[in-house]
C-alpha cells in the first residue's frame, strides 16, 4: 500500500498512519465504524477520480483488499 493511500485513510479517520496495516479490518481499528467505512470509500473516490460500485465499496475483507480494489480501478 503506498503511503497517500494510508495517510487519506488514517486521516479520515483521525488515527495514526503507523496504526493502518493491510489486514486492518473494521474489527481491529475501532475507529473504523459504518460511519467512517462510507466517508473512506468518498474520500477515496474524491481523491482518485474515480467511483466505487456498491459491490467495490461493501466486498473487500480488509484494508489491503481496498487498495487492492483501487488499483485496480486506476489501472
């Protein structure tokens, strides 16, 4: 994962960069909550230009999958 995709996502939700590993998952991030799962996936899409199907938004089992997800759609 690299670094711009981890700091937008520590940012939004106000933890530290060094917290966030590929397997982070709502369950190992308490600040990860439903709330903050849809303001992740719209900073993401604010960010990258691009636009995450509800599928993309909702199937991926942990952070790394996300990014794997984004790159992907930027490819």
């Amino acid at each position: 994962m690299d670094e711009k995709f981890v700091n937008l996502i520590a940012s939004t939700l106000e933890i530290p960069a060094d917290d966030l590993k590929y397997d982070s998952t709502t369950e190992t991030v308490p600040q990860w909550t439903s709330l903050s799962h849809w303001e992740i996936i719209e900073a993401l899409e604010a960010q990258y230009g691009i636009e995450f199907t509800m599928d993309e938004a909702t199937e991926f089992k942990n952070l790394g999958e996300l990014y794997e997800i984004l790159q992907r759609k930027l490819s």
